[in-house]
C-alpha cells in the first residue's frame, strides 16, 4: 500500500511540474550545476519503467510502444537502505552532452 501511495503522490508531482511555467534558458556563461543534497530526513526512491503498447512512441517512430522511466523520491522512514544516486552516470553523460539547452526547442 506504501509503494503504492508513493508512486500516486509521484505521479502528482510529475503532473504539476509538467504544468509549470518554463525555466528561462541559461546564458552559456552560466554554469548548470545541483544543491548538495541537505536536511535531516530520509528519502526512498522507485524506478518504474512505463510502457504504452496501445501506440507508437512519437519520438522514436522505429518502435511500437511509448517507453518512459520515472524516478519517484518520497519520504520515508527507514535510514538504512542503499544509497541512490540522483542519477546514472550515463544519463549525466547524456545531460551533459546536450547543455546548454537549446532555446529554441530543436
């Protein structure tokens, strides 16, 4: 039930984020760079891997179904699990590779 109520408040926040007014795009001289991670609570993580065979993916038109892999972070109360990083070395390779961002979407 515990999983299950997390991935719902996940896919909220996922939802409202998705709302949200767009970040205005960095200047290169600004430098992309993330907080230390701070304060006194512990923080589980999920990784759902989504699939959506009922349509094609309208980014990749050489595979049948929609792909999207959700990390979900929620509070928790165990402190002594694995450590996660907030991301994979090839996804920061990825992010890295793309930034700055293009402003004009392409």
């Amino acid at each position: 039930m515990r999983q299950i109520l997390a991935v719902a408040a996940g896919l909220v926040v996922l939802a409202a984020s998705a709302c949200s007014a767009p970040t205005p795009p960095r200047t290169a001289a600004t430098p992309a760079t993330l907080p230390a991670p701070t304060g006194p609570h512990p923080v589980g993580t999920a990784v759902l891997y989504l699939k959506d065979a009922s349509r094609p993916d309208p980014w990749n038109l050489d595979v049948d179904a929609r792909e999207l892999k959700v990390t979900l972070w929620y509070p928790t109360e165990q402190r002594d699990g694995r450590r996660a990083p907030y991301m994979t070395p090839k996804e920061s390779e990825l992010t890295l590779s793309t930034w700055p961002p293009s402003s004009t979407g392409t």
